[in-house]
C-alpha cells in the first residue's frame, strides 16, 4: 500500500497535519510512539487556546483531535520510526517490524524538556512542576515561585513570570548565568526577582501541591528549604530527531529541523511541523498552525509533482 501522507507524531501539529491532510481525501497515515497528543497530554489545564474562555483540559482537548483525525479517516498506528530512506521519490518509513510506502512525509515528533530527575518533580509534573511559563504561569499569580536554570530561556521567563507571581526566585548551579547580558542586567534590576547562584535544587515536597524545595549550596554543601508554590524547569530542550541521524535533512545547531514559511524541509516532499522544527513559539496553537500548512503543502507537492 501507498499512501498520500505519513506523519510522524500524534501532538497537536500531527494531529492537526491528519485532519487537514485526511478531510482533502488523502490516504493519511499517523505513527505516534506512545500515545496521542504529547506534552499537551499531561497538561492539566490549557488556558490560552482560543476558543475556551474556561479553559480546557489538556488530555480532553487531545482526545478531541484524535477522534476528530479518526472521523475523516486518518489510520493511526503505534510504533517507533527507527529510519527515513527518501532516496527514491516514493518515501519509505521504517519502523522494527513494518516499512511503509508514501508520496510525503510530515515530520512532527516533537521535542522533549530535559529535566532534572530529583525527588519530586515526577510526581508534580502538571501540579506545580511546569516547563512552560506561558502555559502556566497565570495559575500563580501572587504566589512565590522558583525557576530553574541560567540561560537565555530560563531568564526571560523568569522575567514573564513577574508579570504573575508576587515572588520569583532564580536559582543557577553556577556562579554566574550563561544567558545574555542584557537580560542578566534586567533580571538583576527587577525588584520580584531574587537570584540564587551556585545552588541546586535537590527535592520538591508537599502534599496534594508543592510547598517547599530543599536547595543545596554547591561551595559549602549547605542545604536550607525555601517556600514556594510552583517550579519552572528551564534547563534546555531535545528535540526528537534521533531517527533522522542517517537522513540528509538539515538541522540547526540545536538539533531542530529547518524549514521554509510552507514547513518544506531541505528533502523534497518531506515536512516538518510542530516543536520540531526551529520557531520563534510552541505553544498548541502554533503547532496546530504549522500542522494545517504542512498538510497543503504536501498535498500541493502530490499535485505538482507525483
């Protein structure tokens, strides 16, 4: 069999790369490795999508897609891509038991937040752990909270999250951040923003939410608890690209997929989508965007070129 479409990653890009790719009568085709709807899965309450003025919850509105992509026939299918092989026109996608055939293939796998893998942040991801200051951060407004890391990323949302909480404080295992200058000075000045440097977090405790985090001094080995509600995680990003090692698709410095306005990465025929690729924005509403662009796309390179 011969499909018109396979894409890569059930997320909102993928999933929204189905509905506009399967509604256009294209024989579509998802591969998602674990489950349907990524990061928003586990996001307790999505607040900024448009079109819910309550609110909606992430797992649901995900749910909803899926069921949406499933209506106007998208096959969905659950494995891992091991490999691309796009020597010939037609596209193969290889997973360990099972080689699929197709005109186009749309990239959109995503990336996953690196964590820090101590106590607690496991068991309060989506309940006061975040890694999304955009996401969430209006669940804490005049609230203390901490943020965690030192570079450029974690800076700045540092600084959005003054916007919310009544305290941020920016802890750094080194001595001095690794972020631009310019935003080290605007942290230094903003009076929400106490600076911890050359400190870890070890554990995140509470109960039914966080209440406290134990900080290590990395000079001395002193450890002192500090009260908060919330931790924001930003120490960097991987993007899910480890199946494109053998392929020729140009990535950035980063590791992202680089792509034109009408998501066509460097192989003919082949997009990407979504947190994959390099973008000023991820949130679900850009992903579904890039998603419904790389659907016209590729159904646009079917009718020129197939």
């Amino acid at each position: 069999m011969i499909y018109d479409v396979i894409i890569i990653g059930g997320g909102p890009a993928g999933l929204s790369a189905a509905v506009y790719s399967s509604r256009s009568r294209l024989k579509t085709l998802l591969i998602e490795k674990a489950g349907c709807g990524g990061q928003i899965a586990i996001t307790d309450e999505l607040e900024n999508y448009p079109g819910f003025d309550e609110g909606i919850n992430g797992f649901d509105i995900a749910v909803k897609m899926e069921k949406q992509a499933r209506k106007f026939g998208t096959e969905i299918v659950y494995g891992e891509v091991l490999s691309l092989d796009m020597q010939d026109k037609l596209k193969k996608v290889i997973l360990a038991d099972q080689i699929y055939m197709t005109k186009t293939v749309i990239i959109a796998s995503g990336a996953k937040f690196k964590k820090l893998n101590i106590k607690g942040e496991a068991e309060f991801m989506g309940r006061g752990v975040s890694y999304c200051a955009t996401c969430d951060g209006p669940f804490f407004r005049n609230k203390e909270i901490a943020v965690i890391g030192g570079g450029n990323s974690a800076l700045q949302e540092a600084l959005y999250l003054t916007r919310f909480a009544g305290k941020v404080n920016l802890i750094h295992r080194r001595d001095e951040f690794r972020a631009v200058k310019i935003l080290q000075e605007r942290v230094l000045k903003d009076p929400k923003i106490n600076v911890i440097l050359s400190a870890m977090v070890e554990e995140i405790e509470g109960s039914e939410s966080i209440e406290k985090i134990r900080i290590k001094n990395i000079k001395n080995g002193q450890t002192n608890e500090l009260s908060v509600s919330g931790v924001f995680i930003f120490v960097g990003w991987t993007p899910n690209t480890k199946f494109l090692t053998e392929s020729k698709i140009v990535l950035n410095e980063d590791g992202y997929i680089l792509t034109n306005d009408e998501m066509q990465t460097s192989i003919p025929g082949v997009f990407a989508c979504g947190d994959i690729r390099k973008k000023l924005l991820r949130q679900v509403v850009t992903a579904a965007g890039d998603g419904a662009t790389a659907s016209v796309a590729a159904q646009h390179y079917i009718e020129s070129y197939i």
